[in-house]
C-alpha cells in the first residue's frame, strides 16, 4: 500500500464520519429526519468496507478519491450547510443539552 492510498482512506472515512454526524444531526434535531436517513445512507459511500461489499455483489467500484465522490461531498455540504441550515440545528441540539 503505498502512501497516497492510504492519505485517500484517511479522508475518505474522515469526510463519511463527518457526513455520519451531519445527518444525525438533521435526523434527531432536524425538521427533515427523512433529509438525515438520506445523509446516513450517502455516508456509506465513504466507507471502505462498503465500497468492497458493493464491488463483490455488483461488480461495481467508486473510485478511493474519485470524481463522484468529490461531487457528493460538494452536494452533501451544499445542502447541509446552505438548504438544510445546519449551524441553526446544531445550537437546536446544544441547547437541548443544556436543559
């Protein structure tokens, strides 16, 4: 495994987590869980393990760092952080800590 693969996996499962977060966000805190279950299911794209158990059933690959999921990830913040208000969901769920 050279390095440049392993600095892809880094950020691919980096930005998945980051993705898992934002849509349990939008699932708990959200006034669009159904928006959340979609942003969990799109992490699983950044996922390695996932990647491999798509590659044996369909015979299919998304490229470590391709151009797809480079679209994705522009998508996903896009509409998290711009459509989907995401900082105002966030002080929603601390405030709900706080109580």
């Amino acid at each position: 495994m050279d390095r440049k693969s392993n600095v892809k996996d880094i950020i691919s499962w980096l930005f998945g987590i980051v993705v898992v977060a934002i849509g349990l966000v939008n699932l708990f805190w959200g006034n669009d869980p159904g928006f959340g279950v979609f942003l969990l299911l799109l992490s699983l794209v950044y996922f390695l393990p996932v990647n491999a158990i798509l590659r044996k059933l369909t015979g299919f690959t998304i490229p470590k760092l391709g151009i797809v999921k480079i679209v994705l990830g522009i998508f996903i913040l896009w509409a998290s952080l711009g459509v989907g208000e995401l900082f105002d969901k966030i002080e929603l769920m601390m405030n709900s800590f706080r109580e």
